[in-house]
C-alpha cells in the first residue's frame, strides 16, 4: 500500500478515533517511519482546526496541497451530513 492509499484510507477514521487499535498500530507505525505522512497528517489536523474556527487555511507559507483540502472538505461534508458532530463537545459559540 503506498502512502497515499494509507492516508486516504486510514487518515479519516485516524483523526475521528474510530481506527481498530491494530489499524491505528499500523498507521501510526508508518507515520513513525514516514516523514512525508507526518507531515501530510499534521497538515491535515492544522486545517481541521482551522476549518472548525471557521478560518480559511493559511495560504502564506504553508500552500496546502489541493488535493488536501479536497479531501478535508469531503471530510466536513461527511461529517455534517452524518451529524455526528453537531452540539458535541465544547461551548464554541457559533
Ligand atoms: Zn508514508
């Protein structure tokens, strides 16, 4: 499995922790060994919590990939579609 088919696959389930533990084992060995994953994932959780304060991801010095935020935005999609996480967690005024 290359980098890209293991993120796309693994990365969603990754961030929301529903990842078995042996997937998440697995995943999180390949991000201890790849550097390019890591940095794709830390990537991907900067614009999560950018996209949940309601900003748009930081375009000066840091360029995410396109491809990137596509899938970050197919991600809030689902999520919203599935409404797993309206009203959860923190008092963030909206
Ligand atoms: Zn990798």
């Amino acid at each position: 499995m290359n980098c890209q088919a293991l993120i796309e696959k693994f990365l969603y389930d990754y961030h929301a922790g529903t990842l078995s533990t042996g997937k998440k084992l697995e995943f999180e060995l390949h991000l201890t060994l790849c550097r390019a994953c890591r940095r794709y994932v830390d990537s991907y959780k900067k614009t999560i919590k950018l996209a949940k304060e309601g900003e748009v991801p930081p375009e000066a010095g840091g360029e995410p990939p396109a491809e990137l935020v596509e899938a970050i935005l197919a991600v809030s999609r689902r999520k919203r579609e599935a409404g797993g996480d309206q009203r959860a967690g923190s008092a963030a005024p909206s």
